[in-house]
C-alpha cells in the first residue's frame, strides 16, 4: 500500500480509503467489521463516514453507520491510533437533522459532539462539511444555469463560512478534531475558507471530496491544480460512479440488493444513454485488457495527477477484494490511450 500526506497536516493516509455509506442499509454490523478487518490487513489506514449514513439516507438510519464503526472501535480499541477516522456534518436539507438548518458554528460544534458518542471515540482526525450552504454543482447541477446555482449573497456566504471554522476552531481548541476538510464544493469555496484561515488565524482546509471518475472529471484540471497548488489533498468519492462503471447495470440490469434497486433521494440521474452506452464501452476495454471493469476504474482514478486518495465502498468482501486489488493495476500506455479515447467521446455523460 502506498501512503500519502493528508494535504498540509502531518497524517499520512493509505491511497485507498474505505467508504461506509452502505453499513446499516445493505450491509450490516459483522460485514462492517470484516471489511475493516480486511482493509486494515491490505494496509488501508483510511476510513470516511458521516453523520447521514447510511445511504439511502433516512431518519431511521440517520447515524447508523457512525454508530457501527464505533461499535468495532470499542471491540479494537488499540487499534484506533492507526486509523485516519473521518467524518462529515450534513449540510442543509434533511428536516429531521436539526431541522433542515444551515450549517453554523453551532450546530457543527453539536454535530461533532454527537458523532463522537456514536463514534465511541475522543477525537474525530478529519471532520468535513458533507456540502456547502449554498447551492453548489454537483449530483447533477454542473449543468449551465443549473436551478439555484448562483443566487446567494456572497457577503451573507462569506459571513456563513467564517462562523463555520470558527466552530471547527473550538472544537480542535477542545481536541475533539484534528483537522477540517470539505466535500461537494468548488474552487471558489476552498479558497474563500483559505483565505478567512488565513485572516483570522483560524484552522486551515486539509482536503476536499467530490465526486470524480471517467464519468465525472469536471474537477479536472481547475479545481484539482487549485488542490495541488494550496497543499489540499483531493479525495474522489463514487470513481464507480455508483456502480455504473462495473458494468452492472448495463443493458437496464439490476442485480438483486444493489445500490440502483434502493429508493434514491435525486433518483437516478447519472442513468442515461450515454452512461450505458460509456459503460459498455469501459467493460469491453477492460475485457480485452485482462482486468474487470472496477479494476480499470479505480486504476485510472488513482494514476490521475493531483489524486491523493480514492475513496471506495463494497457490499461484499469479493468487490471489496477486487477494489484494493484495482490499487496495484497499473494501466499501460497502450491502455490509457484507449481509455482517453472513450473519454473523448462520453466526457459528460450524466
């Protein structure tokens, strides 16, 4: 397993981090500790989670996979010090967590509180915001005029996001967190927070997760140079694209317990025509190159320049087997040409 910094703080991560958004919904409490158990034996020192899991998010699963991780935390309890814990606070939205409200200085200082009960842990190593106040572009907004995009005050914006990481300040004052990140933001967000750290000396963003994959590449190159430049480590969630890049739901396919089968909260967006048809074409390459179609995948998503760590998510051990296998591929020329040239003709599929 290969190592990288966590942007400017001094922890080191795995290349691979384990995702757990499906511990509490498709996976339950001994496949969450045999996936750990397993992670940790390739070398994976990685895990993300959030306060929202398990997805599809509900108020009857609301904490639940926090809650299961803290469960094998307090079963391993000497092994805590070799994991890089990383959680996220959700954004506005979901009216039975804290009443659909906004992100605060308060409510993150209450987020974290009650993630560190679920959590049964003393410290959280890296704390994110699940997504902005405002209207950002993603799940499907990176669209032109997309609805919403764009119409907040950026004063009002500006004064929002310097009382957030006055709360995050507090709470790493208190040695609840260690370091601050984002997820789902944009250019403009990590550096107006780089910028209010720098003003008001107050904690600085260590990294950022959007989704990205060869479905997904809007953050390449502008805002990957931005992370690249500021010392940010960049953490791709979904390089599966949900699934779609296994080659699984081609053709309209929708195997028994997958993620496509379940109740999404914005549907399914990134199913389209051009999505089947970018997936089979994946699928036929990876065929003819002796690799599956995850592997290929994740390969590619990790070779990108500026990738720091490549956030993953299985329901079962064989496809969490497969995954971490995908970190030791490594992608011809000949291959990587083919795979551009796909590219070329899906770049924005969903």
């Amino acid at each position: 397993m290969k190592y990288v910094p966590l942007g400017s703080s001094p922890l080191n991560i795995s290349r691979v981090c384990l995702g757990s958004m499906t511990w509490g919904v498709q996976n339950n409490q001994q496949d969450a500790n045999t996936q750990i158990d397993y992670a940790l034996s390739q070398g994976v020192n990685f895990i993300d989670t959030a306060e929202m899991y398990a997805v599809p998010p509900s108020e009857q699963t609301y904490g639940k996979t926090e809650s299961i991780i803290g469960n094998w935390l307090a079963a391993n309890p000497a092994k805590r010090k070799d994991i890089v814990l990383a959680s996220k606070i959700a954004g506005p939205g979901f009216s039975y967590i804290r009443d659909g409200s906004y992100i605060s200085g308060k409510t993150v200082k209450d987020a974290i509180d009650a993630s560190l009960i679920r959590l049964q842990t003393d410290y959280i190593d890296l704390y994110q915001l699940h997504w902005p106040n405002r209207t950002s572009p993603h799940f499907g907004k990176h669209w032109p005029n997309s609805e919403g995009f764009l119409k907040e005050d950026t004063a009002e914006e500006t004064e929002q996001m310097l009382d957030i990481l006055q709360g995050l300040a507090d709470s790493v004052k208190a040695g609840k967190i260690r370091y601050c990140g984002l997820s789902d933001d944009t250019t403009w967000g990590i550096n107006q927070y780089l910028r209010l750290s720098d003003k008001y000396d107050l904690p600085r963003i260590v990294s950022i997760q959007n989704e990205f994959s060869l479905l997904q590449t809007k953050d390449w190159p502008y805002l990957i140079e931005n992370c690249a430049r500021e010392n940010i480590a960049y953490l791709p969630w979904s390089p599966l694209a949900t699934g779609i890049l296994t080659g699984k739901y081609i053709n309209g396919a929708r195997p028994e317990g997958s993620r496509w089968t379940l109740m999404q909260r914005k549907g399914l967006f990134r199913d389209t025509k051009n999505t089947n048809a970018a997936a089979q074409a994946y699928a036929d390459l990876a065929k003819q190159f002796n690799i599956t179609p995850a592997q290929l995948a994740l390969a590619w998503c990790d070779q990108v320049k500026g990738v720091s760590s490549t956030i993953i998510g299985a329901t079962t051990m064989d496809q969490l087997k497969e995954n971490i296998t995908a970190f030791n591929t490594e992608l011809s020329k000949e291959l990587i040409i083919e795979i551009n040239d796909i590219l070329k003709q899906y770049p924005v599929p969903f």
